[in-house]
C-alpha cells in the first residue's frame, strides 16, 4: 500500500511556494506606486529588474533542475527561503537601480535555481500514484491564495505605522512604514524555511528518490522522453495564456470603458478566480484522466479567444464580457494548475523528476521574455483602440490552439493507459 505524506506537508509546501516570491513579486504586485516612488524607479526601469530575473531564471531552471535529484528537496527549499529573505536585507535599504537590477539577478537565482525543481518534485511526491491532480491544483490554488493573504498583511502592516493619510504622509514616514513591511516579509520567510527544513518529511525514505550523481547520459535520455517534449510546447503555449491576465483589466478600460476603479476590480476578480479554480480541480479533477482536463482547459482559452478577438464584446455587451473573461480565466488558471500534473501519466521517473522539470522549464517559460514585449507591441501599435486588443487575443488563440493539439497527443499517447 502506498504510503501518503501527511497534510501538513501540502500545507508547508503552499507557504513556501508563495513565500520565496513575497520580496521579488507579491510587495511589487501590492506596493507598485509606493515602491517606483520610494526607489525612485519608472515602470521601464521596475520592468528592467524583471528583465534581469527573467535571464537569470532561464539558466536557473536548467541547471537547478538536476540539483532536485541529488539533494532531498525540502533542504534546498529551505535553503533558497533564507537566502531570499538575506536578499530583503538588501531591499530594505531602497538601493539604487543598478543595485536594484543585481538583487534581482540574484532573487533568480534563489527563487529558481534552488527552489523551483524541488518545489515541484516534491507536490509529485505528495500525489503520489493517484492524487497528482489534487497535489497540483491545491498547489497552484493554494499559492493564489496565500499570496493574496501575504499582500493583505503586507497592506495591514504598512497601515499600522502610518501616523496619518497615506497620501499627506511624509516620504520619512512611508519608508519608514515599507521597511517594517519588508522586514516582516524577511521574518515570515525565514521561519517558513526553517519549518519546511524540519518538518516538510514526505515519510519517503529519501535515498529512493535521489541520484549520487546525475550523467549528460540521463540527461538526454530525459530529454528524449516524448512527454518531455510535449509537455515543453504545453507549459510554453500555457502561459502565453497566463500572462493575458496582465491585460484583460486594461481591455476593462481601452475597451468596455470601464473607469479606472471598475477595471481594476475585473484585475481583482481574476487573482480571486485563480485560487477557486485551482482548489476546486485539485478536489475533483483525480476522478477524470487529468491529461483530458488539460485538452478542455486549452479548448476554453481558445473559445475565450476567439469571443474577444472577433469585435463581439463590446460596452454593450456587458454580460457576454464577464463570461468571456471567465471562460479565459478558468481555461487559463486549469492548464496552469495541471501541466505538471500530468507528468505521473506520462511515465516521466519519480527519481528524474527535477531534471524533467528543469528541462521542461527551459522552454516553457520563455514566455516571460517574449509574451510581455509582444503584447505591448499589439497594443502600442494601436493605442486605445479595439483592434489591438484583438490582435493580442488572436495571438492568445493560436497559442492555445497548438497547445490543444500538444495536449490531445499527451491523451492519445499516455492519458488512455493505466498509471502504474
């Protein structure tokens, strides 16, 4: 009988999932206006940073993947927590650019060279052979909505010692006010390290699933798996998919002409999605063939698409507008929370599993180097207007297009035969 790991490891691998991001990601996402004027930042110059991490990260997932076959994943999950936070040492002094850009080349190297592998591997081991879907979907869910939680404490905090509006306060105060912010974000990280370091034990013997020495040998042989490669043009296509949540408050305003508050609660409505959906397939998705799932969220992004892309969704048309963006969101934040999921149907080895993911990440997630440029490029080459909207939800469904071929094959080739 297979031997499940306890639920507080799910618990503890949620926190430390969302928890190595809080500093990079979750206080930008939360403080944006706050942070540019408090380091004296532009949005180019805050994009540059991401730039930087983005590179980084490239090589991170390569390399960093074997590592999660070598060493037990909780320790080097631990390990890259605590770096991270040493890294909020360095953002609490609101360091210049140039600084800036080096902390988050190095945030690259924490969050994913040391990170992103055994965090995966290790919601592989928590599925084991018959709950992938529920390890995966409440992981992803899970980390919306933690990260959703970290910001409202980020916000709770950076109230408490502001004496006075925030708008009024003085630059002093609301520095002041930001670093208690960040030295609570470094705090909460290091001691989420230190539980995962400890109790984050999938009651696995460990030795069964590390390597003494990964080859250039198993490498290719790896790489040669036909669910690695297709699950590298799934990620890819995937989070194509993904990054069109970045623009759909934007659609909001250009487009139904919504106000700047409105618009900003179509934003607000889509991270609340991304936990709902991601929770509610982890609960019900291990009864399906997890892989068929993944051919229906991929056909969701592309009718999702197509409704915005062909000029149907207008300000009149207001209802249709909320469906659609439902029907992207759901398809969207499916296919986020499954493409790993599938890699127990796909025969990929438990023991191989971070240099898979490592190589499977190469390519998969370019998108943050290219999604981001080529849909400015859309919309900047029509300002404000309808059309360069469509453009990019054209681009969205041809994405999506060959990502449902990509996944229809995964189900041909793995997803009818039973998972041993």
């Amino acid at each position: 009988m297979e031997k499940k790991a306890p639920w507080y490891y799910l618990i503890l691998l949620i926190l430390a999932g969302e928890a190595v991001f809080i500093l990079p990601f979750v206080l930008p996402r939360i403080f944006r206006p706050t942070i540019l004027d408090l380091f004296q930042l532009d949005n180019t110059q805050l994009g540059l940073c991401f730039s930087v991490y983005g590179i980084v990260a490239v090589f991170s997932y390569l390399f960093g993947g074997p590592l999660a076959d070598k060493f037990p994943p909780r320790k080097l999950m631990a390990i890259a927590l605590w770096l991270t936070a040493l890294g909020g040492l360095v953002f609490v002094t609101f360091p210049d650019f140039t600084t800036l850009q080096f902390l988050y080349g190095y945030w690259g190297f924490t969050t994913i060279f040391l990170f992103w592998a055994p965090m995966i591997k290790s919601a592989r081991l928590w599925g084991g052979l018959n709950s992938q879907g529920k390890a995966f979907g409440l992981l992803d869910g899970g980390r919306g909505l933690t990260g959703a939680l970290f910001g409202l404490l980020g916000v709770v905090v950076f109230a408490m010692f502001i004496s006075e509006h925030v708008v009024t306060a003085q630059l002093q105060e609301r520095e002041e006010a930001f670093q208690y912010v960040i030295y609570f974000s470094v705090a909460i990280i290091g001691l989420i390290g230190v539980l995962t370091w400890f109790f984050m034990k999938s009651g696995v013997d460990e030795k069964e699933i590390l390597l003494e020495r990964i080859s250039v040998h198993q490498i290719i042989s790896v790489l040669k798996l036909p669910a690695v490669q297709l699950l590298m043009v799934i990620i890819l296509c995937a989070y194509v998919g993904y990054k069109i949540t970045d623009v759909l408050s934007l659609y909001a305003k250009e487009v139904m002409q919504y106000n700047e508050v409105k618009s900003a609660q179509v934003g607000t409505f889509l991270q609340f999605l991304r936990p709902t959906t991601g929770i509610l397939l982890g609960l019900l998705v291990d009864r399906f063939r997890i892989s068929l799932v993944l051919v229906f969220s991929f056909l969701a992004c592309i009718i999702g698409g197509v409704l915005f892309a062909s000029g149907l969704i207008a300000p009149s048309t207001t209802a249709l507008f909320f469906i659609s963006v439902v029907v992207i969101a759901v398809g969207v934040y499916s296919a986020r929370a499954l493409y790993f999921a599938v890699m127990q149907e796909g025969k990929i080895p438990l023991v191989l599993t971070g240099t898979a993911v490592g190589l499977i990440s190469l390519v998969g997630y370019t998108p943050d180097i290219f999604a981001g440029p080529a849909y400015g490029y859309l919309l900047d080459a029509h300002p404000g207007e309808e059309i360069g909207h469509q453009n990019v939800f054209w681009m969205l469904t041809a994405f999506s297009s060959v990502g449902f071929v990509a996944a229809v094959l995964y189900y041909r080739l793995f997803g009818r035969k039973e998972t041993t």
